[in-house]
C-alpha cells in the first residue's frame, strides 16, 4: 500500500508542517522516520503513541543531534488537533476605537496558540486587535462554511470572514488565494516556520510602537502628514 | 521617462531590485526607490517595465509625472 494514500488530508498537513518545523528535514524525511516508529498506516492513534524517545531513536537515531525543543514542538504539531486549547481562551470585548493607533491581525490557527495553519485548511482564524502596548483577542472565526449555504469559492469565502482585518499570518498559503487575500486589503504575512502567535503579536507591537513601515502605518491610519514626520528624521 | 515607487504602498519585499535591466532600483532608508535618472521604463529591453510585473502590490509602482 501507497504510505500517503493512506493518509488523511488532515495528517499530512500537519506532518508537512511538523517536518518544517525542524532543520533539513522534508514531509519525506519526517514521514519515514514516523513510518519507522509506528509502521505503516501512519493514522492519528498511531501518532498520540509517539513520544520524544522514539522520535529520537528511530532509524538507527535519525533525529538525534536535533535540538529536543524542536522535536518537541514538532511532536505537537502532529498531535495538535487532539489537543485543542482553543476553548482556554476568552474573547474580549472591543469596541471601534477602544484602542488607537491599532491594528486588526488574523492568525490562521489549528491549535489557537500558534499561527500553524494553512489559509485554505486551517480550522480557525484568531483575531486580535494590537496596539502598541495592548493586544485584544476580539474574535475567533471558524472557518465551517454555514449549512445548506453552497460555497463557490473556498478561499474568497475565507478571505472574506476575515475582511476587516489589515494584516494576516499563515504558515502557509497558495499564489491564487494570497492574491485574493491582498485584493480584499489584507496583508498577507507567511512565517517561516511555526510560530505562536503570542510571540508573533510581540514582534508587532515592537514595531508599531517604533517606526512603523509606512504601508503598514498607513493600514493604521496615522495621518500622511504623521508620517512625514518619521520619514524625514530617517531621511535626514 | 521614469518610473517611482509609491512610499506609503511598499513593502520592500525587494522582487523589484533584481529584476531592473539597467539597475535602478535600490533599497533606500524608508523603502525602494528608483533612479529617476537611470530609470528608461525598461524601453529597449522589455515590452513592459519589470519592476511593474513582479511587483505584489497594485498601483505602487507609477510613472513620474513628465
């Protein structure tokens, strides 16, 4: 039997990202190591089975001179669905223009905790609103398409959940759907790997809280002539 | 005939800078820009201005006003 046709879409997306997720290693690598450890049909029972050891160990210590965080965290990413956090977190109440100087960020997200989805499959989109000194989760946004209502295109569908947001994080995402994501006004931002989202908001906050890009403070709407000022103490 | 670069559109992705036959594009202190002198809208070299074709964001790369 062919290992992939044996492997639910689902799985193969997170083996694809759990395999990014370490150094110099491929969907390929990763999946022979893990047929390694609990033989073939790799399903999701299989998987929950795996601990670091066996990772570490499996032919002939494949993954041993890999950092065991990284294994780690690749650990979770292949079990992540069966360890949902997302019901932990609370939304919090927003207001338009509770926070100035803001940003709207949707993080396409399996787990709620990392930005580890793919913009056509993942299961959910966090939405926060982010200031310099203030990040508000204001939304999660499924992403199952309302019964009986026949969807003609996924992506725009998806794009358009998340329409008043100004910027998007993705692990992934295809040319065709990042260009209808940017006719929409929204900013496309891939990771380069797995990142949670709160160190994601970190970094962002840093930024709008420095000189922000001037696309970016335009998406904000500080003032052109606010900007100006910034522009010509960099220039200068 | 020249082309520039919309400051508060870029993203300083940099697709532009290697793609420029005659090398006018350079990362500037804010974001891109183009040599206004250097810059020949790619006439001679391409049908179309390269920097216009790979660049993501619409309406970001514009003609000078003559």
């Amino acid at each position: 039997m062919n290992s992939q046709a044996a492997l639910s879409r689902e799985l193969a997306l997170r083996i694809g990202l759990a395999a990014r997720a370490l150094p110099d290693t491929d969907a390929k690598r990763l999946l022979s190591v893990l047929t390694a450890c609990v033989g073939l049909p790799i399903t999701e029972e299989k998987i929950v089975g795996i601990n670091l050891k066996n990772l570490k160990t499996a032919v002939a210590g494949e993954f041993l001179d890999v950092d065991e965080p990284l294994l780690t965290h690749a650990l979770s990413i292949l079990k992540s669905d069966l360890h949902t956090h997302t019901d932990v977190q609370e939304r919090q109440a927003y207001v338009d223009g509770d926070m100035p100087g803001s940003v709207r960020i949707a993080c396409a997200s399996n787990d709620g905790i990392n930005v580890d989805g793919h913009f056509g499959s993942c299961s959910q989109f966090m939405i926060y609103q982010v200031s310099a000194d203030e990040a508000r989760l204001i939304d999660i946004c499924g992403t199952d398409s309302p019964d009986g209502l026949e969807v003609d295109d996924k992506n725009v569908f998806r794009a358009e959940l998340i329409q008043d947001c100004q910027i998007l994080y993705i692990a992934s995402v295809g040319g065709p759907a990042a260009a209808k994501i940017v006719k929409l006004g929204i900013h496309p931002m891939k990771l380069p790997g797995i990142e949670s989202i709160a160190d994601i908001i970190d970094r962002l906050q840093t930024v709008i809280a420095g000189t922000p890009p001037p696309w970016l403070a335009k998406v904000m709407g500080i003032d052109a002539t606010d900007r100006f000022r910034f522009e010509r103490e960099a220039t200068g | 005939m020249a082309l520039y670069i919309v400051e508060a559109d870029c993203i300083s992705c940099g697709d532009c800078e290697p793609v420029c036959p005659t090398m006018s594009i350079t990362e500037g202190s804010i974001v891109f820009k183009i040599d206004k002198k250097t810059c020949t809208e790619c006439d001679g070299d391409f049908d179309i201005p390269q920097c216009v074709k790979v660049c993501p964001v619409d309406n970001c790369i514009l003609p000078l006003e003559a």
